[in-house]
C-alpha cells in the first residue's frame, strides 16, 4: 500500500498534528525557536505522506501506489552469478561453491548430474580395486559394475557422461559447439582442448578436475613444468571413433588394431565422450562390449583407459586390499604421489563405487606405523599453497633428527606428523635443511631407522618431493628388468601418467638406466598390448 499523496500530516487515525511553531516551553531550558528553516528549497520541511516526487531528467521515477515485494533467492542468485545458458537444471550455485565451501573449481568428483543427462557406460577397471598378487582382471570379485542398475561406479542417474578430463590434461566436453564433437573451434589450433565444462556444458561424473594429476598449486622450486605424451586428438570426433569402434567389434572376430588406434591417442575426456555417443548411438555399453571381446592384459589397459582417473585410482586401491594379502605398493605408489585435491576426488569416487570409506578399509587392512603413515595420505590434509617458512623448515629439521639420529630408537610419530603435513615445497626445504644439519641426506636416515613397508612408504614421499617423474621412471624400471614383468604396475603408472609427465618419466629413464623406455617396452611385452603402451607413450608401434 502507498502512502497518500495528500497534505494531511501524521498517519491516518491518528491524531491531529499540533500547529508549527517550535516545542513548548521547557522548565529550565530557553524557549524553543521552531525547526530552523530547511536549506536549499522553499517552503520548508516536506509534508508527511508519499508526495509526488520531481524526477531530474535521464531517471525514471518510482512507480507510485505499487506493493513492493522482495527478490526470491532464486532471483537473488541469477542476479548475482548469472544463470546458465539455456537455463538450470538445478537450483542455481555460483561455480566453485559458495565462499569458504570447499571445492575443485569445477565439478567436484561425483557430484550429481542434471536430471535426463546421458549416463555414463558402465564401468570395467572401476569396479574392481587394486590388484593385491596377481593382477585380477576386471570383474572377478564382483565390485559395482556400471549401468543403469547400479550406476557406473555408484554413480547417479541415467546417462551422464563421465569425467571429461584425464590426469593433468585440459578437460574437454562434447556438445559445447555448433559443429560435431571435437572438431575445433574458431581460432582454436587443431588438437587444442576443446572448450570445457567451465563454459556452460552439463556437468560431468566423476573425476572432474580439470587439474587432476597436475603438480601441486603453489610454485616455489617444486613447481616443475611437465608434460604428457599423450595430447588431444586434433579434429576429434565422437561420433565418427564410436562408428570405428562398433564396426571393431562388430561381427566375427575384433579389429584390435582400430580399438588402438582410437583410445591409444584420444585423452580421457575424449575417451568419455565417446564413451556417451557410443551408448547414445548403439543403446550399448562400450565398456561392457569391449570386455566381451578382448582378454588378458590388453583388456585390462583398454578398460583402465576407459575410466575416469579418479575412479581409476579409486579401482586400483581397492583391488590392492581384496584378496589374499595387501599389494602395499600399490597403496603406496598413489596415495603418496597425489595431491590433496586428487586424495580428496580418489575418497569420493571410493565411497561412491564401493559404498564404503576408503580410510576405513585402509585401517581394516594395514597395521602399525603403516597404518597411520597411510590414514595420513588419504586425510589430503597438507599445507599445500603456503610460502616456504625457512625458519619452520630448520625447526623441523632438527625435530626429524632428535626423532631419529640423536635417540636411541626412532619416535615414527615425528616423522609422520611433518612428512605428511607439510607441502611438497616445504618438505624439501626441511630435507635440504636436515641434510646440513645431520650431515646425512633424510632417505639414508630414513633407510637406517625404519623398516619394511613404512620405509617404504617413507622414502617414496622423499622421492616425489624431490624429483617425481624419476620416481615413476625407478618404478617401471623395477617393473620391467629382470625375469618376468609387473604388469600391474606397468599398466598402472603408463594409465594414470600418459597424460601428465609422461615426456619427463622417458627422458629421467634414459638419463638413469642408459635406454630408452620404448626399447624396455618392446623387449618385455608383445602382440597387441605392446602396441597399446607404446601408442601412449608416444612410440610408434
């Protein structure tokens, strides 16, 4: 309701206004002399009421007798993030989360698609864990499979594509453009990412970082540029590489040469997307199709392509506690090698495709100073982008060596709580600093006070801090020399690397064992799974 326009003073009932003319007289106090003239305009004080007001030029007045009514919080929210292009299907969130929620950036890993989004085909590598003894194919133990029954990797609803970006790659969505999938934009160089879900598209599932597999945030003289060997494919095309794949699989017998030729050199966001064109063109599931044809180790390495990283990870850690006995390396290897935003993606993909905490099977299946050193890694608690502090650095130095070198036994309490608390920068200030301090460089500490699986694990932090990409290149050395092969391993580190250091993993190989990493390949596996390795990491086959 307005108010009326009209001289009356006072609201209306109420009683009449007294005549101008100053306050009455006060005991004590002189007489008042009335409001003192108002300044600038005639006729004084305006009069009660809503008036009508005298509008300058270029402003539009207020509509008069109108009901104002406050903005809902969806108007509120549209108005201050904008809204999505085409609308959304949800109720509207600034992108990254509101402030001081925790996030990625981008979708975190798993969060819920748009309702009608095209499901992800099911899964393969991501139902199983990790491989404890023998490298157990997929399927054997009965984890989650994907589907619309269950969801790939616990996944929701129907159809949504999965994760569109790989480890460390640019992430890549299909649909973001006016021409067909892949094919690149305006201006854009061919092969360059193609635009991502920061631009508007659906969400992805899973493994949503567009960083996933990158160095930590935070500079300093750990921040080392790196490199994949494997890059987006220029002109890509979905819908085009799910045609060449179901005429692969089609029929009898399986073109194992086309299968390589598309997911060896396609990224894991492209991957994906064909992954969703395949099932939106077939109403099949290419996961599910290609374990039907392909056996052995290269069914392995092709359904571990076809996953989302994170949930990769999530696969390979619970295949390492299934089973007779713990493949500790395997736990080792990933959760003392990834960052807190990977640990914190890996968890979610872990509780949503096995319906379980991944630290409570960890504690379920490790023991003693391990145990704790591994409950630590998947917290992904360190004090990542922070300054070097050089004063904090030498205090902890002299902390490690009272813990260790200068006490009779070793107080692993002192080593876990700064080993697995402090960035990867300023880990190597404190071991820079310890090794003047002891005299004795930190893994040689390490080495003499500790034993079995928490050296192990130890030493692994050192060495990522220090130099990752030759920690993963001592890794598939081990793999590989001598009588027999890890697969597992191999499999594992050329997956989860192709597309992060995998150019820096080949050059510290051949600068530390004399030979190139291609020439170790060809002189340990074969057939077609050979093929597929050297295709990723950038050797013709």
């Amino acid at each position: 309701m307005s108010y009326p326009y009209g001289g009356n003073s006072g609201y209306p009932g109420g009683p009449p206004a007294g005549p101008p003319g100053g306050y009455p007289n006060q005991g004590g106090y002189p007489q008042s002399g009335g409001y003192p003239q108002s300044m600038g305009g005639p006729g004084g004080y305006p009069q009660p009421g809503f008036p009508p007001s005298s509008v300058a030029p270029g402003y539009s007045a207020y509509p008069q007798g109108q009901q104002m009514t406050m903005p809902t919080p969806e108007l509120a929210t549209s108005t201050a993030y904008g809204g999505a292009p085409g609308g959304l299907p949800y109720s509207a969130t600034p992108a990254g989360g509101f402030p001081g929620s925790m996030g990625f950036g981008a979708a975190s890993y798993g969060s819920s698609p748009s309702y009608n989004t095209p499901m992800p085909s099911s899964g393969s590598y991501n139902p199983q864990p990790t491989v404890p003894t023998g490298y157990i194919a997929p399927g054997s133990y009965g984890a989650p499979t994907t589907g619309y029954s269950t969801g790939y990797s616990g996944g929701p609803g129907p159809s949504i594509p999965p994760s569109t970006t790989s480890y460390g790659g640019t992430g890549s969505y299909f649909g973001t453009s006016s021409v067909h999938p892949g094919a690149p934009t305006l201006n854009q160089h061919p092969g360059a990412p193609q635009p991502g879900y920061h631009s508007g598209a659906p969400q992805p599932m899973g493994g949503g970082h567009t960083t996933y597999g990158s160095p930590q945030v935070g500079g300093g003289s750990y921040a080392q540029k790196t490199e994949g060997t494997l890059k987006p494919a220029a002109n890509f095309n979905a819908e085009k590489d799910a045609q060449i794949l179901r005429k692969a699989m089609k029929g009898l017998g399986t073109d194992e040469k086309a299968i390589i030729d598309v997911l060896a050199f396609r990224t894991s966001s492209q991957r994906q997307q064909i992954r969703t064109m395949f099932k939106t063109m077939f109403g099949r599931d290419l996961i599910q199709d290609l374990k039907s044809e392909l056996g052995g180790k290269f069914e392995d390495v092709i359904v571990g392509l076809m996953m989302p990283p994170d949930e990769y990870d999530a696969y390979e850690l619970r295949r390492a506690m299934r089973g007779i006995g713990t493949d500790e390396d395997a736990l080792i290897e990933i959760l003392c090698s990834r960052s807190n935003r990977e640990i914190q993606a890996i968890n979610e993909a872990y509780q949503r495709m096995y319906k379980q905490r991944l630290e409570r099977d960890i504690i379920s299946d490790t023991s003693g100073h391990f145990k704790r050193l591994m409950v630590s890694m998947t917290v992904g608690g360190r004090l990542e982008n922070q300054p070097v502090d050089m004063n904090k650095a030498n205090a902890d130095a002299q902390a490690l060596l009272q813990a260790g070198e200068r006490r009779w036994g070793t107080d692993e309490s002192v080593f876990n709580s700064i080993i697995a608390s402090q960035s990867f920068d300023q880990l190597k200030a404190v071991f820079d600093a310890y090794s003047r301090l002891a005299g004795r460089d930190i893994e040689a500490s390490i080495k003499s006070e500790m034993s079995g699986n928490l050296e192990i694990g130890m030493i692994a932090i050192v060495k990522c801090v220090r130099n990752k990409p030759l920690y993963f290149a001592e890794k598939l050395y081990r793999a590989m020399k001598g009588l027999g092969t890890d697969d597992k391993t191999l499999i594992r580190i050329i997956v989860t690397r192709a597309e992060v250091d995998m150019v820096q993993i080949k050059q510290e190989f051949q600068k530390n064992f004399g030979q190139a990493l291609e020439a170790f390949i060809r002189g340990d596996i074969s057939g077609d799974y050979r093929r597929l390795m050297l295709g990723m990491i950038g050797a013709g086959y």
